[in-house]
C-alpha cells in the first residue's frame, strides 16, 4: 500500500516553514520511514536550508521537486509563497529517485542519467519496467515538448509519464529543480515507481477551438511565421476581430496523425514580420485553429479533469492526488485562480492526500494508455493507489 503525507506551510521562514511540514508529515506517517518526498516551494526561499533541514529529521526520504508560481495541496488547498512537502512510503512498491544535469547541453545524456540513478540501488532486474515516472525539469533552457519526447522515448513508450515543468513565480528568468540537497538549475529530477500501482489521470483546460484551421507552413523554433503560407497574426486577427495574440486567446494544436488537440499560448508578436511567440516549438504542418474561452469555462476545466480522472481510475481506493495547473490559467484566473481547486474538491469530496502546482508546462498523455506531451494553459490530475 502506499502511505501518502501531506506538510503544507505558509510561514515565509523556511525554516519556520520546513519544520511545519515536518510536523505535519510525521504526524500523519505515524512512525513510518518515508522513501521519497516530492516538494513544491516558491522561489524566494531558502530553498537549501529547507532541503537541509527535511534532510535531518527524514534521512532516508530523497526529495525531487522545484519552485513553482503557486502551490495546491488538500491542507491549503491554493496558496502562494508557501512550501508543499508529499512524503510517501510503500511496502509493496520500489521508488528510486535520480536526477540529470546540464539538460539544455545534452538532453538525451542527461535523461539516460537520471533514468540509471533512479533504478540504481532497487535490486530489479534489468527488464523490470517502471510502472510511472513524475519529474518536474528546467523549463527555461530548453524546449519543453522535446525533453517529454526525450523521456518517454528513453522510458518506453508503454511507461506513464507525468509531472510539470519548473516556475519562478511568472519571472521567466531562472528556475530551481530539487535533488537530495541539492538546489540545481537546468537539470531534470525523476521518480520512478515499480510495482502494482493503479492511476488514472485527467487532462482538460476549458477552451474550445472556434473558426476555421489553418496548416502552420513556416515556423522556426519558437516563432510561428506563416499559416496557410500566409503571415500567422493576418489567420490571427482574422476570426478575433484584429485583436492581438495572448494567453487569453492560445492556438489549438493537431499534429500530423494525432487524434486530439493540445493548447499553445502565445507570449509575444511581431508586427511587421506577422510571427507569433510561444515558449515551446512550433510543429511544422500542424493544423492550429483560435481557442476561446471564459473564466468560468477556464476553471471547469479543473473539474472536467478531475472527473475524466476518477472515469478512468482502475482501483478501488484512491490513496494519492497530483495536480498540475498551468501558470497561464493563474494569471488569467487572478484572485479566482482558488476556485480550481475548491471545484477538484466538489468532484472528489474525501479528498485523500493532494499536491501540487503552477507550472510552466503540464507533462500527461491526452488520452489512458498513450504517450506524454508537454500541455500548456491545462489542468492534469492524477489520481494514485494500490488497491
């Protein structure tokens, strides 16, 4: 079975804040001996010193995580500038824990590293396949789609793969990622479980494509220059009524023989040149229509996906839930950004144990049993158990 903690504190002392959740851990451990914790912290911490300190009073337990632009959990629910700790033990599952570094220089070695480190030390035979992997990478030095393709690639493409990309609190210049005690930029930190672990998993964000599609013809990197060989802001303004690309406003995205659609927000324009701007690269020959979207429809989408979640759930017991909203959604949401989570709430009233954060990029499957994409501006639950 698998024993899930939740340390949730908002005390703006790390210190202070790492010891809260401390407390709260072994309260609800009742003596058990967590092997990994997964923390969400925001940026301004003293991100070493709470390592440090989560260190001492649990020396076996290996934390991965990273800094984020909010944080969720059910002690909480929605905050800012607070620490998340999730401590779990299992004696019927192996956990390892691993990182790679250096990730924007050499993705693939570095992934191969992390992968090696988390199976080392699990005695299992070489064959063994994870039954999950959770990572929360760098977001900033390198194409987020590319480093999912990476890890899945290098896992199987049979291994669910979920998490979410580090945040800096909407600063976009330098994000943290977790390992032991170490605060890392530009490195990948992973978990992966082995085992008979039964999830289920939701992925929805509240838009709906309007208008016609158009085919992306040239794009470069980041850079979204022509659809339908035409400038891509002209397809733009085109069905918004000249208003300007934004977040409020992202592309639906269908890659050549995809089934689904994905999300990219826009974060910048050129005018002269007629170039959108995202944070991830744009496929070539993808099909991409407008996406619209109201602020209730933005956080029913936090319900759609906890209830896909719970229809897709195998087991009978629920005994862990990851959440990852998109920072995208926080700043649109503003003050309402509280109510995603109080509508997961509604969905799954006996909330068991629950964190979670803002990220720069959600990592799910679109659909059970196929392989992970990077999302942005969507809401991913994963609902884990043994039972």
């Amino acid at each position: 079975m698998l024993t899930v903690a939740i340390g949730h504190s908002d005390d703006p002392d790390a210190y202070a804040a790492a010891k809260d959740v401390i407390e709260q851990c072994q309260t609800k451990l009742q003596g058990r001996s967590p092997q990994v914790g997964i923390l969400f912290a925001a940026l301004d911490f003293d991100h070493s010193l709470i390592l440090e300190t989560l260190s001492t009073s649990f020396p076996e337990m290996v934390v991965v995580g990273c800094t984020t632009d909010g944080e969720l959990s059910s002690e909480l629910a929605f905050q800012q500038d607070s620490v998340v700790l999730m401590a779990i033990a299992s004696d019927t599952l192996a956990i390892g824990a691993g990182v790679g570094y250096d990730l924007s220089q050499d993705p693939e070695a570095a992934i191969q590293r992390a992968i090696a480190q988390a199976r080392s030390g699990l005695n299992l035979p070489a064959e063994a396949v994870p039954s999950l992997c959770l990572t929360f990478p760098e977001s900033l030095t390198y194409d987020s789609p590319l480093v999912v393709a990476h890890l899945q690639k290098a896992l199987g493409d049979s291994v669910p793969l979920f998490g979410g990309f580090a945040g800096d609190q909407s600063q976009f210049q330098k994000t943290y990622q977790f390992y032991g005690s170490e605060v890392l930029t530009d490195a990948i930190p992973i978990l992966l479980f082995f085992g008979d672990l039964k999830l289920g998993h939701g992925v929805a964000h509240g838009w709906t494509p309007t208008g016609e599609r158009g085919t992306i013809t040239r794009a470069d990197g980041h850079l979204l220059q022509e659809i339908d060989h035409r400038p891509a802001l002209e397809f733009y303004q085109r069905y918004m009524n000249d208003l300007l690309p934004s977040t409020e406003f992202p592309l639906a995205v269908w890659e050549e023989g995809a089934d689904g659609y994905y999300l990219r927000a826009s974060i910048g324009f050129d005018s002269e040149t007629g170039s959108i701007q995202a944070i991830p690269l744009w496929p070539q020959n993808a099909q991409v229509q407008i996406a619209r979207s109201s602020r209730d429809e933005i956080i029913g989408g936090a319900r759609t996906s906890m209830q896909a979640a719970l229809a897709s759930y195998p087991g009978q017991r629920i005994e862990a839930v990851l959440l990852f909203s998109c920072c995208v959604r926080h700043t649109l949401l503003g003050l309402r950004t509280q109510q995603e989570y109080k509508l997961v709430q509604e969905a799954l009233p006996q909330m068991p144990a629950t964190a979670g954060f803002y990220t720069y990029g959600e990592i799910a499957p679109l659909t059970p049993n196929t392989t992970s994409r990077a999302h942005h501006s969507t809401f991913v639950t994963l609902l884990l158990g043994t039972a």
